[in-house]
C-alpha cells in the first residue's frame, strides 16, 4: 500500500540531516514505490554530506542509492515482490543504452543524487519500474544485507566484466580490505580467478581478506612500488606463477599512491582497471600501453541487466555479506555517517527504517 | 633456390651502414627462405640508425621488418609462394600466443631488430615458416607495395581490432596523414566507421586524405585542445552527429601534443588507442576514465592470423597502397634513410634489391 507520506531523512544543505516527512508524490504509469527494508552507506554520501562533492539534485533531498524493499504498487509482475533498486537507472531508451553501456546512460537517475529529491534514507521510495531488480530466493541472508548489492558488490562485478575476468586469471585488488574492495576481492574470486593478491594498508583488515578469496595480502605501508613488486615476484616464483605479465589489477582505493602503484604494476598483455574515484592527477608514459599491449579501463556502475548474476552469487554464498555487512537504525543516521567518515566502522553499515 | 650467400646491407653501428656479403646459413626444418622483394623503411628503422635506440640483436645486423618475397625452400605449401613476412614473429608456443595475444609474445623475433643478425635490406632472410603470410590474387597491386602490410597497415588494423571497431563508429585519428596514420584512417573506414576525423600538423598531406577516409580534417597547429574540440563540435551540430561520447580516438603521433590532444579529446563510453611510440609522461586524472566510462589501449604489432584479413583488404582496393608507398632500389638505402630521417619523403618507400 502507497502511503499518503513518507517519512526520510533529508540532506537540507551539505552537513545537515533533518527527518521530515513528505508527501508520496502522484506516481506515474511506470513507477514502482517501494517500501524500504534497509539502505547502505557509502563513501559516494559521505562526499556529498561532508567534502562538498555537490548533487545533482540540490537539496534538500534524500542521500543513499544501496537500496533494497518491497515493491507496493505498480506492474503486477513486481508488485509484492523484494526488489534491489540499481544504484544507476538508465533512460534505455538511447544510443548508449541501446549499445548495452547503460550504466552509463547519459539520461541516467541516480536515487539520492539525481532521482528528484528521493533517495534511500526514507521509509519508501518511487522509482522506475523498468530496471529494478527482483530478489530471488536467499535463504540465510537477509534482504537488508542485499541492499549493498546495488553498489558495493554491483560495481567490482562489473569491474571483473570489463576486464573480461575468468578462470585461471591472477588478480592483484588495491584496496582490498575496503567497502568496495573487500567485495571486489570476493567477486575476483567468484568469477574464478586462480591467484588473487590483496592489497590494502588496513592490515586487520586485510588479513581477514585471506578467508574471503585473497590468496596473499601485501601492507604496502612504507615500502615502495618497486617493493611491492618484489614481494609480488617472490610469492610467484614461490607458486610457480609468471609475475610480468597477464596480471589484472584492480584499483579500488582513488589515492593518488594507489594509482601509482597500480601503474607500477601493470605489464605485459595486463589489464588495470580503475574502480575507485579521486581527484588527482598522476603521471604515466602512454607508450608504455604500447609497449605491454595493456589497457586501462574505467568502469562506471553496472547495467541493471547484470544484477541477477550479482544476487545470485551473494544468495549462493559465492560472495559473503554477512561478515561484511551490519544494520543499524535509520534513526542512527547522524552518528553512523560520523563514525563512516571517521574510518570507525568495521563493516559497511545498512540503515533499516525505524525513524 | 637457395643461395650460398645472401648479399645485405648491415647497420654495422648505429649511424653506419655497410653492403656485406654474409653465408647462408644451415636452415633448420622449420625455416623457409624467402627471397626479398621489398622491404619497407619504418621510422623504427631510423630510431634504431640515428637516435640511438637499441637493437635487441647488437649490430652489426641487417633492419627492415615490412618484408615482401617469394619463399624458396622449406615446407611444401609454401615454396613458391608470396609472402608477407610478418613484423612480429610469435613463438606460438607460450600462454600469451595460447590466450591468442601472441602479437605480444615475449619470445618474439622481430626481423630487422632480434631474428638474429637478419633483416629486410638483404636480398635473402631465413624465416621461421610457421607464421609466413601467403599473399593473395593480387591484380594491378605490386608485390612489392604489400610489403608494408607487415607493420605500417596491420598495426592499424589491429588496433582497430582492439577498439572494435565497426559499421557506425565515430573515429578520430591524430596523426592521420603519417606513414602509419594514413593506413589508420584507411583501415578505419575500411571496417565500416561512420564518421572519420582527421588530425595532422602536416596540412597538404592531411588535405589528401580526404580522399582516402577522412570525412573533415583539423590542422592543430595553433590551436588548444579546446579549439579543436570545438571545431570538432561544430561538425557534429552539421552532421547531426553527437559530440560527447562514444567516440573511438587512435593516436598515431606518439608525441606529448598528440596524447595530451587525444585525452583531452576522451569522453562517456570513449576509447583511446595508443598506436604511437613515444618515451615523454603526460598527466591525467584517471578517475576521469571511471566517470566515462572510458578506456585506454595500448597496442602492439598484429598477430600473424590477422594478416590474411589486411591483404584482402589490400588487394580488394579497400585500402588503397599505390598513393602511399614508392620503390626505391636497395642500393640508394642511405640516401633514403637520409631523406625519411628529414621528412623529405611524401611516401613511404619501400626498397627492391638491387645492390
């Protein structure tokens, strides 16, 4: 049932969450409300709320685009359904969506950017109907944890498609410990990757990566690229692995020593793959792309169209969530974004609506 | 027949070359001789006798590696056969040419810079037969003018080939009326491209190439990458062309001007090749590759099984040799060394031996 309003924490300017309750707008013909079961936060709201990153939609509207419910109006195909609500809703209807890159849709809406003033910090939710994505069966895994699907997982999957990662690939994930990467490690690994080398400079954090597919961690705190590179090679040619070439790296973390790193690293017929986001600039010899026949690829979102293969192998328990993944009260929202901010938060946290 | 000796023109140290008169060699069961009949001068001819770059064979040694011949003696199917040599030799025999990257092979012999002491400017090379290209019907084309399929068109069609290229695609190439970019734009429209933009600092042969695939051309010379952007808009508004995504950009020049005019020039779901060699670093935001969508090739050689598709290419008119390449005889080597090394060349020449 639509209710009359929906209650949502809105962002009224950069800095600022107020709970307000708004009333549910007309809804079209190809609208499917949802009711809200939880919305996970990501370091994309923070960037909004506290470094100024400015959203499309000016506010005050509602932050969050991890969103997983219920469907309570609308086609009769969706209508009771559990659904994820993508992180990114393509326009399908133009050239670039035509040529399967939706995600990058240029008429895209983004809940909690750029989807009117509605986002996941809500109790509902009026979104398209077209691309949201139908939850299958998922025994033990509660459906406020595959919320983190539309983002957090979603975007290393579709990361691993553009790098065309299969089995018997060797995967080195920079970042590998963080919200993104530690599901991009996973993903890495669910996709059949033989060797995945995990790199992050949370080292607790890292460690536990070992159990979620990283086959060897790497701190890099205080040690050069060429250091790294070394540690590399010496755990190939302890596995009888080839370490100059073939490698696909995956660059989760946006820093700047990231990036070098991961520059550093790329070889022969290599593949380095840019997921996570920054503003700085870094230095490179293109030719050298000539040179090691390798590419760089940027990867932006995921086509709805690819989420059921995601769903699948987080309810096959391919990728875990739980261990990964917490839910806390929407009426905690003020102090979960501090503690996210503040790096104090072990788990990417899911906020269920209480109000 | 196989001669007892094979007359050459060695690069005895760089700058230096000398007419040496060197034994055949014992030639194992793999190897089929061919006997030259032309050899194309490739700027990495001249970066090897005048700039100092290495040859991975120390001279003295014979360069040339964009070999036409006839093949007189090894396996059957191929003796009497014309072949195209190719630049890039693959073992066929490791992972990389396994994955079918062998045009990146790390054990690969190059005619010309690491098969030995042996090269194009020779009236004999012993080759390994496995990867010799036969060359099609090939009426009203010299021989001699498929020579340069071995680098000067296959690595464009191979980029091509990296970039998917195909029906309807938007191109752009910067350093569109060179040796290399000429057959860039060619091959471009050849696979079908939609649109063909044309880039070059050298304005009468850019104009050329109008004839040859290029639907508009910009000469940068005195104009910032914005200027070029917006002549570049401004064709789009009057072909009703969209000017800010999906566009595949080939960068030939391999200089500093060249990469910074072909990033600046990327956008949403766009694709930079890098076909040009060149050691300057140039600075760039690579989460801008993220919010794209967007991604950057590097490329090396052609693989020897995509030869047949370039020669018919080749043969069938579709791109056409006659306007872009003259022979010379080998025995005027120096002075054309000379004159490529200077830019006094319209053409690229391909050398027939003589001596």
């Amino acid at each position: 049932m639509v209710p009359d309003a929906i209650r949502t924490w809105q962002m009224t300017e950069p800095g600022r969450l107020e709970s307000r309750t708004v009333p549910t707008p007309a809804l079209g013909p190809d609208e499917a409300p949802g009711e809200i079961r939880g919305c996970g936060v990501c370091h994309t709201d923070l960037s909004y709320f506290y470094l100024g990153v400015p959203t499309i939609q000016k506010p005050p509207l509602t932050l969050g685009h991890e969103i997983a419910g219920v469907v309570v109006a609308g086609p009769e195909r969706l209508l009771g359904r559990e659904v994820v609500v993508p992180a990114v809703l393509p326009c399908n209807d133009c050239d670039i969506c035509r040529a399967g890159r939706g995600n990058r849709c240029l008429g895209q809406k983004m809940p909690g950017n750029s989807l009117g003033i509605w986002g996941g910090f809500a109790s509902h939710i009026p979104v398209p109907a077209a691309d949201l994505c139908p939850v299958p069966a998922h025994d033990g895994v509660p459906l406020e944890h595959l919320a983190v699907v539309a983002d957090a997982v979603t975007t290393p999957y579709q990361a691993a498609r553009r790098a065309r990662l299969g089995p018997g690939d060797r995967v080195v994930v920079i970042g590998a410990a963080g919200g993104v990467g530690s599901f991009m490690t996973q993903v890495a690994r669910g996709m059949g990757a033989d060797t995945v080398i995990g790199i992050d400079i949370n080292a607790a954090k890292l460690e536990r990566m070992r159990g979620y597919g990283a086959d060897f961690t790497i701190d890099p705190r205080g040690k050069s690229s060429k250091d790294v590179k070394e540690l590399i090679k010496s755990y190939c040619r302890s596995r009888g692995l080839p370490a100059n070439y073939g490698w696909k790296i995956f660059e989760v973390t946006g820093t700047r020593p990231g990036q070098e790193l991961a520059l550093a690293l790329l070889s022969f017929v290599g593949t380095l793959v840019v997921v996570g986001y920054g503003t700085e600039e870094t230095s490179y010899m293109l030719s050298k792309l000539m040179a090691f026949d390798a590419e760089l690829i940027g990867t932006w979102g995921c086509p709805p169209a690819a989420y059921p293969q995601v769903l699948d192998m987080c309810v096959s328990g391919r990728i875990a969530l739980a261990p990964f993944v917490e839910t806390r009260p929407m009426s905690e929202i003020a102090r979960v974004f501090e503690q996210a901010h503040h790096g104090a938060l072990d788990r990417r946290v899911v906020l269920t609506p209480d109000f």
